[in-house]
C-alpha cells in the first residue's frame, strides 16, 4: 500500500483540538507550574494546567465526596488531596520496599490504607499537598517512582503472574520491564519537580539483577511519544497463555508469550483492547484486541515503539472519547494500521502461532513452583489492605514482610503473592498469614472472582458506589449460588462506579456498570477466559432487581447446563443474551 493511501486513509477531519493538546504541547514537557504550585497554600489542590499535568507523574487530584457538602456548608474548600499510582512493570515487590510502603500509608495518608489496583501496582489514596514531594522522595529511597502511570501515555505494564512456571515467567517478566522503560517519558520533569533534580533511584530486580533505568534520567526529547504526547491513555500486557489473568482484550497492546518449552521464543502482538465508554454515546464502545501477528524476541522493542507511535500520529486528538487505539483501528483499518507498523519497525509480522486462554482468575492458596520454593496467593477483598476489627489485614502483611525472604507479587485481580517461599519458612507464613485474616477457608470461589473499581467516596468520576458495594453484594450472591447448588462454582462478576471501565466490567459474565447512586446497567454474556464483551441485559436497576434476574438465571444455569459449562457460555447458548459481534452496532442493542 502506497504512502499516499496511507496517509490517506489515517487522515482526520479538520477539527479544532481538544483542549488537552494545548495543555501537553505547552507543559514543556510535562513540568508546567507544578513546582510553584506546590508553594501555593491558598487550596489543596492545584491550580489550571497542572490538575491535569500532576497524572503524568502518577497522581489524580481528588477530595473525600462523603464529607463534600459538609465542607461545603462550613465555606470551606473540599477535602483536596491526591491519588498516586506506583509504577510497578509485572507487579513484582521486595519484602523491604512493601515495608516502606506500609510506613508511608500509615504516617502520611488520610485513610492508612494500601490499595492494590487491577494495573497490579498500588495506589496511596488521601495524601494532602504539603506530603507530596516528600512522597516521592520516600518512594525513590525505596527504588520506586509513579512516572507515567497516568496520563496520554504508555502506563504500568502487566504480566501474568505465573509463581508455577518460574523460568518462563522471569523471561516474560524481563520484558515487560523492557517494554516498560523503552516506552516512558523521557523528560526530567519528574527528577526535577519532586527530586531537586537527582536522578531516579535504581534498584535490583528481584531476580538480583541490577536495573539500569536509562530512561528515568533522560533530556527533554521525547522520540517515541512526542512533545504533545500520546492522544489518549495506552495501556500494555505481556500475557503468558493459557491464563489471562491480566484480561488482555482491556488493553491496547498485548505481547502473548510463545515458548519452545523452555524458553520464550517471542510473542503473538494483540493490538486495540479497551473497555471504557460513555453511557449513551454510541461514538464509544469496548472491543477485544486484534490479532496482528508474531515477531520474534529481537523485535519485540521496534514494534512497542511502532504502534505507539502510530496511535501518536493517526489518533484523534479532537475528541478524546473517540481517541484510544481501538477506534483508530476502525477509522483506518487493521491492514493499514499494521502495515504503517511494520513500515515503522523495519519487519513483516510472522503468522501467530497456536495459543488458548483457558483461566483468567488468581489460583488462590499455595503452589509449588518447579524449583520446588512454594507460593502463596492471598484473597484480598477488592485489593483494599487496612485494618479493621478482627481483619487487621495490613498489619499481618507488614509482619509477613518482616520476615519473608522472596518477593511479593500484585496480581491483576487486585491480589497478592507471597512468593518463592522456601520449605521450611511455609507453616511460619501461613500462620501469620490466618492471625491476621488474611486467609480463610470460608472465601467463596464466587467471592474470589468477584472484583471491584474504588469509586466512591475518592473517585471523581463515580456515579455509584462499587468497592464498598461489592462485599454485601457478594454475600447476597453467595446465598444465590447455595440456593442452587452452585457454592463450588462462580461467575465472574465485576462492579464498576462508572463506564469508565477502571473495574473491568466488560469482560465479566455479569457486570454491573453505575448509572446513579444505587442503580446500574446489568450486562451479560461474557466468557470466563475474558475474550468476550458482554451485552447490556437492562439499564438503570436497583440491587434487588439484579438479584431476582440473577436467581432466575442461576437456577436455569444450575439445572440446564452441560459439562462444565461456565454460565457466560449458557448465557449465550440458551438465549439469555445474544453475542457481540459486531460492535458498536451490537453493543449498544439491548439483547433482552
């Protein structure tokens, strides 16, 4: 295809740009007024530009929504302060830098807690503006930073956390730490805002091997993102089949494991996953990732680098609720998009080779690894670790950091492994682990494949309640599965606040998506290995509305289905819903 066609094809309507392209082409990359914001002790918060500069260094303003009109009334300003997000590739943790982190939540933030995200990294929630700076120069001590985990840019990398098969997993973990740094700003804006300017602490991985961080302590050049960086959120997985335990289709660049056995051989590349959307907007919709092709290892930076840079180019920076990597694959289409990729990175992509995704949820409990060490998978309730009575859930992970000698390991479903535990240090962390609530033999498998964004009361794009909604939900549930026969079993039910998708609500076999406070659209129909988008059921209901769907659909499930047959599946079989096929023709049809 010639280059005109191409340029042809990924061209946009003249159309004013949105007000974000302005704001990134004049941070200077990226450092805007923050430092002297941070100065400014009229608000809690910051000021013009910067409420949206301060995501780029892994921070959304927010304030305490429960507590909003009260503070109102009293002629004070909300209860400002900030998220931040770790940047933390694959998840993986030191036992030593956890115990940093545990210091800093319980000293310097407003509500003491640690909340693992399904981006398997952890969020500090309610930390006031005169903590900032000295958070992250606590982090840095601790080898960790926040850069570019929000943001128009490239943001946490995931990889499958696969504690079994350790060899393939430090391959594949390897290069998610590759992909990660290879795709990060370049900018010393971070160094110099919140560092005086030093260089980003390095540290070893945890396999020992010292990380060399080029990227952190670059200039103000930025040749894979741009000065105005990217037009939207990018976000990428390396997935190790058969277990998506990172829910691939949300994302828009996957790098699919392929092995010869032993070691990694290279990778299937799935390009333009996503699932946020806007209620209404038909010009929005979620999508599975497309199958572009196989490279092999030598390959794998080039192609990152390339479809980065492509969405760069050809996305639309004029509305950005039509701007992720999916529609910029429908607006020009997939044999061009790759084409342009493969222009790019200098390489033909190889058919994909064979791959099947089987599970998707955390095997919760111990695991022998193949080197014999065990690990511990631990069921934390919408990742929220903070004590409360009889579950003093973050001191009894604090006392297991004390004295575990591995690693600890943030799964995608908001859990952790205690990892590379050797044989004899098993009864200690396990008891530990039961002191302190962290293990339980009453967790329903429905229970474990339940999960939940924050929302309410920190999240400002909340219209309902999800987190602190999910557990009396899932206590309803749990009655409903025995009703049926059905404890053994689940349903991968997710909850989210809003469409915005941060609690992966379609990829679940029932989703729940906040409408108000108290009502959410029911969607219906995905698949447990998460390669399924799920159909809107009904819009705006109340909790008891769902349930008495859900009981009917249980009880048919229970007694119609076949084999092992998961209840997305039925769903669909037996006319519940109807598939997706086609979106956002489909998707945005009620099937009932």
């Amino acid at each position: 295809m010639s280059n005109a066609v191409l340029d042809k094809r990924a061209k946009l309507p003249d159309a004013p740009l949105a007000d974000n392209e302005r704001l990134k082409g004049n941070s200077h990359y990226l450092k805007g007024t923050i430092r002297e914001d941070l100065g400014d002790g009229l608000t809690g918060g910051f000021n013009g530009d910067n409420f949206q500069l301060i995501r780029f260094h892994g921070m959304y303003e927010q304030d305490d929504r429960d507590i909003r009109a009260e503070r109102v009334g009293q002629k004070l300003e909300p209860l400002k302060n900030v998220m931040l997000r770790c940047r933390l590739p694959g998840g993986i943790i030191q036992p030593q830098q956890w115990l940093g982190i545990d210091k800093f939540a319980t000293e310097q933030t407003l509500y003491g807690s640690i909340r693992l995200t399904n981006r398997q990294t952890f969020q500090f929630h309610g930390v006031l503006k005169e903590n900032i700076k000295p958070m992250h120069q606590w982090l840095n001590q601790l080898g960790l930073d926040s850069i570019a985990t929000a943001g128009d840019v490239n943001r946490n990398v995931l990889c499958t956390s696969n504690p079994v098969e350790s060899s393939l997993h430090r391959e594949a973990w390897e290069w998610a730490k590759k992909i990660s740094e290879h795709l990060l700003p370049r900018t010393r804006a971070y160094a110099e805002i919140w560092l005086d300017g030093q260089k980003v602490q390095s540290t070893e991985n945890f396999f020992g091997t010292p990380v060399i961080d080029k990227a952190k302590s670059g200039d103000d050049t930025e040749p894979v993102l741009g000065k105005s960086y990217l037009p939207r959120k990018f976000k990428t997985t390396v997935v190790i089949p058969p277990h998506n335990d990172v829910d691939l289709h949300a994302n828009d660049l996957n790098f699919v494991a392929i092995g010869d056995g032993k070691h990694l051989v290279g990778f299937n590349v799935l390009v333009g996953g996503g699932l946020s959307m806007e209620h209404g907007n038909t010009r929005t919709y979620p999508n599975v990732a497309r199958e572009f092709g196989f490279l092999p290892l030598d390959k794998v930076l080039d192609c990152a680098a390339a479809i980065v840079s492509v969405q760069r180019d050809w996305g639309n920076r004029s509305d950005r609720k039509n701007a992720k990597t999916r529609y910029t694959l429908e607006r020009v289409g997939t044999d061009v998009f790759i084409a342009e990729v493969e222009n790019r990175m200098g390489a033909k992509f190889e058919p994909i080779r064979p791959y099947e995704f089987t599970t998707r949820g955390d095997r919760i409990g111990w695991v022998q690894g193949e080197e014999g060490n065990w690990h511990l998978t631990l069921f934390i309730e919408n990742g929220r670790l903070v004590d409360r009575p009889g579950k003093p859930l973050k001191t009894g992970m604090r006392e297991i950091a004390k004295v575990h000698k591995g690693d600890f390991r943030l799964t995608a479903n908001q859990n952790l492994i205690v990892a590379n535990v050797r044989p004899e240090d098993k009864e200690q962390i396990e008891r530990l682990a039961r002191d302190h609530g962290l293990m339980s033999d009453r967790v329903t498998p429905q229970r474990e494949n339940s999960m939940a964004c924050v929302s309410l009361p920190t999240c400002p794009l909340a219209m309902a309640e999800s987190e602190r909604f999910l557990p009396q939900f899932s206590d309803r549930m749990d009655e409903l599965m025995a009703r049926h026969g059905l404890s053994e079993e689940h349903v991968v039910l997710r909850v989210t606040g809003c469409p915005n998708g941060c609690g992966r609500s379609m990829l679940a076999e029932i989703g729940l998506v906040g409408k108000a406070i108290g009502r959410y659209n029911l969607y219906v129909g995905g698949n447990r290995e998460g390669t399924r988008i799920p159909r809107l059921f009904k819009e705006n209901i109340v909790q008891e509305e769902i349930l008495e769907i859900i009981d009917g659909w249980l009880g048919a499930w229970a007694q119609g289905r076949q084999g092992e047959e998961g209840f997305g599946d039925f769903a669909v079989r037996t006319g519940i819903i109807a598939p997706v096929l086609d979106a956002p023709r489909d998707f945005w049809t009620v099937a009932a």
